[in-house]
C-alpha cells in the first residue's frame, strides 16, 4: 500500500487496511480526508491485493462500494487505469491511500506497512 506523504500514518493492520479500502473509515487520525485510488476490477493486481491484503475477492469490494453508492451513504473509490496513474495521483492527493505492485525508490509516496 501507498500513502501521500503528508499522510502520518506508517503501518496498519489488515483490519485497517480493509476498513479504509471499503470506506467505512473516512478520515486519518489526523482528521485529514481518506482519498482511497483502486486499480480496476479485472486487474490482476488488484485481485491479488483484494485477496491476500484485504481477505477479500474484488466482487465483494464492489459489492461494498456499489451499496454504499446507491444508498447514499457513501461514495466508491477513485479508479485509475495504470500503476503509474496510480502513483501521480496518491502523489497529488492530500489524504490519498493506494496500491502498487512495488514502490519505486524514486517514488514521491510512502509506503504503508499493512501488519
């Protein structure tokens, strides 16, 4: 998992980690919007995210934001279509919480240990 760098948390718990992907957590401890940025459904990386981070297959993911939606009770994360999207964008976003297959060295994000 990837943060922006602004973001003051470090590690999480995969509890955690699922509380913030299906938006049931909407802010940091710091009080800072939650700006979570997924990968779409079909990518194989975001299957194997969903799977072994979060304990979850994607279709349950998308059953959670889908209900959320059409309730109105909440929104369904932001989709990008690559890695590097992925990247300039948590990078740009205040708040922002994303994935990646591995963090480049270079990268303006922090990485977030999930525990």
């Amino acid at each position: 998992m990837i943060v922006h760098p602004g973001v003051g948390v470090t590690a999480m718990t995969t509890n955690e980690a699922r509380l913030y992907l299906t938006m049931r957590l909407k802010t940091w401890p710091n009080g800072v919007p939650v700006k979570v940025f997924v990968l779409p459904d079909e990518d194989p990386l975001h299957r194997r995210f969903a799977t072994a981070v979060l304990g979850l297959y994607p279709y349950q993911l998308r059953r959670v934001w889908d209900r959320q939606l059409f309730s109105g009770t909440g929104q369904a994360p932001t989709t990008v279509a690559s890695e590097a999207e992925m990247l300039r964008r948590v990078a740009a976003t205040p708040g922002a919480l994303g994935y990646v297959g591995s963090v480049p060295a270079d990268a303006p994000v922090r990485p977030l240990e999930v525990r």
